[in-house]
C-alpha cells in the first residue's frame, strides 16, 4: 500500500520535471469530512527557456484573477494568507520540483469551493491556470444501493467515504446489517482523477420482507470524537413475468402477421415490443398485441416482448421468418484478366429458403450450389476463349432472378489466317484480321517501297472491329499488275505480332490465260503508243522553240515498277519521294493508295544519251517476255 501511494507522486515529479508549456493538473473535484483535512494534489508545469533561480506559487480561493483580490489560501513570498486560513494552509509539495500540492486541515463548510494556483517565477513570468479543483465538504457517508433490488437476486450495498486527509484515516462499520450478511472491507482505492475514497461492501440476497428495510453506514476516524453515518432505505420489488407470447412464426411475403405478449407484475408493467433495439410499440398493459400488415423481407428476424417496471423486468423472443423469392444476384470479383491468370468471382443472393445458385456461359453450367446463398467459381489460366457473357441465375420455390456480367480477357495480338491481299480490277487491297483485347493498333509496312501506314490514317485504311477481332484494309490503286510485298504488323500492351501477307491475286491468272506471246503484243502496241506521243511533242517542241535538242526527253506515261537500269540514283530518291508524297495526300472513298507517276514528275527525270525512251520501253517489254 505504501509502494501504491508512492508511485503516483514520483510519477507526478517525473512527469513535472520534463517542462515544455504553461499547464496545471489537478483533480477538478475533491471531498473530505468536515473537521478533518484535505490534501489537493497538483502539479504545473511551464516553458524549459524561463529557468527561474527560485519558483514561487500562490493559491486563490474562487477566482483566478489577482485584480479581483480573491482570498490568498497560500503565498510562498510573504505566507500572508486570508483569515479564514490561518494555520489551516501549508504546500506540501515542492514548487522547485513543479508540484504544487497543497493540504487544508481542519476543514469547515466556508471552505468549500474552487482552488486556483498561480506560478510566480519572478518579474512578468507569471501565471494563473485556469484548471481548478471544487472542494466539497461532506458530513455523511455515501450508501450506494443498485437501481434495481430484485428479490431472489444478489445485490452488493456499497459504503464510500473520502479518504484525503494524510493526518486522520476513517473506519467503517455497517449498522442495521444483522441477517443480510457479513460486510467486506476494499479499503483504500485511488480514483481516476487522483483522489481516494474508503470503501465498504455488503454482499446479501434481499427478500420481499426486506423492502424499506433502513441499512445504516458509519464512518469513525481513531482518537477522536469524528463521526458520521449514513442511511439508506431497502425497495426491494418482484420484476415482471411474461406468461403468454406466440413461438416462431412462419408467413409468405405479403401476409397479415400478428404477435401476442401478455405479463404478471407488481406494479402492472411497461410492456414493448421490439425488433433489433427499435421500438415498435408499447404500453403499460397486462397484454400487448403487435400487427404486421403485408409483411417484407426487410421484417424477417428476431422481435422481443419487453417486460418492465420501476424494480425488474422480463423479456421474451418470437422468430419471425418470411419466405420469399431471391433477389437480383449480385457478382463480386475479377471482371478483366490477362490471359493466363486465374479468375475468381462470387456470386450472391438473399433469399428464404436460400436458393439453388448456378453459374453458366453460353447455355452451359460451369457452376452450381444447392440451398446456399453465395457461389464461388473459380476460372485456372483463362484463355481468349473464357472471355464473354455471363449469367448467375438464383431460385427457389417462391421465383428465380438473374444476372448478367462480363469477363473480360487480356491478350497478346493473334493474326488469323483470313489476312491476305487481293486485286481488283486496277487496286490491291490488303486484309489485316486482328484477334486481340485490349484493341491492338496495325500497321502495313510495304518494304519495297519504304512506305509505312498506320490505321490511324484513315485516308488509305480503313478498320473496323467485332467482339475481339479486329480487321483493317489497305487498298493500293494501281499495282495489280505487279503488287509490293505487304507486311501487316499488330500491336498491344502484351506484345506484337507480324505476317508477310500472302497475295491471292487475280492478275496473276490473266497472265496465265494470255501466255508469252500475249504478253510479246501487247508490250508491242505500248511501244508504238509511246512512239507516237514522242514523235508528236518532238514536232511540237520544234515549233514552239528553236534551241529544243534532240537529247531532250518528252514528258511521257511511265510506270511506277518500270527504271531504266543506269538512272542516276538521285532520280531514285526523287521518285520515292513523290510516291510518299501522293500517299499522304489522297482522299476519296474507298481509301486508296496511288503509287504510279504523273507526266510532271516523268518530266524532270534525267536521260541517258545512249538510249532513247522508244528502246528502253522495247529492252524492259523483252526482258517481261523473258
């Protein structure tokens, strides 16, 4: 006990040592028996930087303000003190330490009220704390006797006295207490704030002859002529008892429900029904009668029948279960995947009786529970395939719901085997068929030409998208007779794929109809075409200018696949060039790209003197027969 009473001082000096800010503490109320002492214990602290060389501190009686010249309890300067505390104050605690903890002896009713301390560290490092502790002077026991005495029922009496004064320590003693029991003294217990009381306990089963028994507490303190007692009146009543209420009850979603209670008391009780803490109705009755009118599932559950007077109570519980259809299914879990990962995904339902649960796709059931709400279904290494619709469908006896939801599966691009390319009178197009989620982006990249189209340009391809295929045409206006090789490329987040896309070509049956010789004519008639045309602008360029040479060449038609071999390789340069440039600036519908040369362009090209343009035509024709 002298350890316990130790620590909370050494603690209150540890705690006060450290410093930092203006605080006090205090408890904010204290007791003591009149005539006898009180000690107040307190504690202040202030900012570490002050470092005063002495610490001085006054006490105030009910006002905190030096202005208001409110009684000085204690004054560590002068020990001048108001009239009423003459030799009734001293500071028992250490004001250098911080601890401030002041005794009163000899108590008397004017004393009662509120302490305040002031820190007095020299010059204008004063301060009054606005915490304070209200002194209430008591001249009886307290008898603590429970709310409810309920005959039959154990009940503990406690008597409670303050126990602040370190000079005089009370006795306790129980009067009127023969028959109910022995007492059983605690002794001295610490409250919260800080203050102690004396406690005495008084343990017995009360009877219906122990109503308005008085039971007595008094309290003494050794060597002196200190006595106080206290009493208080037994009320001992019978509690309620509940003799008439329905069992479970069973009802269809919609039916008229109706819950009887009825109890014996004395006096006649308050009786409630209720439902999860909440008050349906009550009345003081000997019998209450609850109605449900076309009940819901939101009323299913536990009601209470509720029995109480001032003394007691009584309670009792009817189940209540409504039976109805399942609700809209609700699904909880991994809704996007990337392929190779497992999914799981729950569905769940409320229902009574719970439901049978089934997971299909596609009319196939991957998943079933029967008579449980929740149904887990688990998808290992999930591939392209597992993506798509699903349905959760719940039912019992009373209806069936359904839900809907999606998976979604992640995966790298996949070209399938309908991309190829094919001509068409005079254009190529191209076919690009993409399997892929997320939507992957495609390119046609024709090596040849050093030419490289995205879908983004949607001038030359034009894409369109279906579940998770996606499919994309370049058309190519003027190379159906001798088509570029065609490198279709896809690409998402999860990788890219490529494929050389295969040609299915139609000119390639016409030369196949037409032969050598066919091929030998009509290369021959092209040539006399040319012939003409250069002959004619010869005679036309002659005229117009005098200085025209012969070593000029004429503008003339050229094919975009035919170069004369020899040509200057900035000539080469200059036609790819003009290729990119007719490539980027086409429009029209369908989307096309036009790779062949116009008169201007053929216009600047260099010439050879050791060719004319009539045997360049004639050499590359021999060559195609060849």
């Amino acid at each position: 006990m002298i350890f316990l009473t130790a620590l909370p001082l050494f603690w209150i000096m540890i705690s006060a040592s450290r410093g930092g800010h203006w605080g006090a503490w205090m408890p904010s109320s204290i007791s003591a028996f009149e005539g006898t002492c009180v000690s107040i214990p307190c504690r202040f602290d202030f900012p570490d930087e002050l470092r005063p060389a002495v610490v001085h501190g006054v006490w105030y009686f009910n006002s905190p303000y030096p202005k208001n010249y409110p009684p000085v309890v204690f004054k560590s300067r002068t020990q001048v003190v108001h009239e009423s505390f003459q030799g009734r104050s001293r500071l028992l605690g250490d004001l250098g330490l911080r601890n401030c903890t002041l005794l009163l002896s000899n108590v008397s009713p004017e004393l009662g009220g509120k302490y305040y301390f002031r820190g007095d560290l020299g010059g204008y490092n004063q301060y009054t704390f606005s915490e304070h502790s209200v002194l209430d002077i008591v001249n009886t026991p307290n008898i603590v006797v429970p709310l409810e005495v309920v005959a039959g029922t154990e009940v503990e009496v406690s008597c409670m006295v303050p126990d602040n004064c370190p000079e005089l320590r009370p006795e306790l003693s129980w009067l009127g207490h023969e028959g109910l029991g022995e007492p059983a003294v605690l002794g001295r217990l610490r409250e919260d704030e800080g203050t102690w009381v004396q406690v005495s306990l008084l343990h017995f089963v009360p009877t219906r002859e122990a109503n308005g028994h008085r039971l007595g507490c008094q309290a003494s303190f050794p060597n002196t002529t200190l006595q106080f007692e206290g009493y208080a009146s037994m009320d001992v009543k019978y509690p309620p008892v509940i003799v008439e209420v329905n069992s479970s009850v069973e009802a269809i979603e919609g039916s008229h429900v109706s819950l009887l209670c009825g109890a014996d008391s004395n006096p006649p009780p308050l009786l409630t029904w209720m439902r999860d803490g909440t008050v349906l109705r009550e009345a003081v009755a000997e019998s209450l009668l609850l109605e449900l009118e076309e009940v819901t599932p939101a009323e299913d559950g536990v009601y209470a029948c509720l029995a109480e007077n001032a003394y007691g109570q009584d309670n009792r519980t009817v189940g209540l279960s409504v039976m109805y259809a399942p609700w809209k299914p609700t699904v909880n879990g991994t809704m996007v995947a990337v392929e190779g990962e497992t999914v799981s995904i729950l569905c769940s339902t409320q229902s009574n009786p719970d439901p049978i649960l089934t997971i299909f796709k596609e009319k196939q059931i991957l998943s079933t529970v029967i008579y449980e709400s929740e149904l887990q279904l688990e998808l290992p290494a999930v591939s392209p395939e597992d993506d798509g619709e699903y349905w959760c469908v719940a039912e019992n006896q009373y209806g069936q719901r359904a839900t809907a939801f999606n998976l979604s599966v992640e995966f790298a691009p996949v070209l399938l085997l309908e991309s190829h390319c094919a001509a068409a009178r005079d254009t190529v197009q191209c076919l690009c068929v993409v399997k892929s989620n997320p939507e992957p982006s495609v390119a046609f990249e024709l090596p040849s030409r050093n030419v490289t189209v995205n879908e983004s340009e949607r001038e030359f391809v034009y894409s369109e998208r279906s579940g998770l295929v996606l499919t994309s045409i370049l058309t190519l206006r003027g190379q159906a007779q001798a088509p570029p090789r065609v490198i279709c490329t896809a690409r998402n987040l999860y990788g890219a794929k490529s494929l050389e896309l295969p040609f299915q070509g139609a000119h390639r049956l016409t030369w196949a109809k037409i032969g050598p010789v066919g091929a030998v004519v009509a290369f021959a008639i092209l040539i006399a075409i040319v012939c003409y045309i250069t002959q004619t602008r010869r005679k036309k360029n002659v005229t117009e200018s005098p200085s025209f040479s012969a070593g000029d060449n004429p503008p003339v038609l050229f094919s975009s696949d035919f170069r004369i071999s020899g040509a200057p390789e900035k000539y080469e340069s200059e036609r790819r060039l003009g290729s990119e440039r007719r490539l980027l600036g086409l429009r029209g519908e369908p989307p096309e790209l036009d790779l062949s040369y116009s008169h201007s362009d053929l216009g600047k090209r260099p010439t050879k003197d050791s060719y004319t343009l009539t045997e360049e035509l004639a050499e590359y024709a021999e060559i195609r027969v060849k």
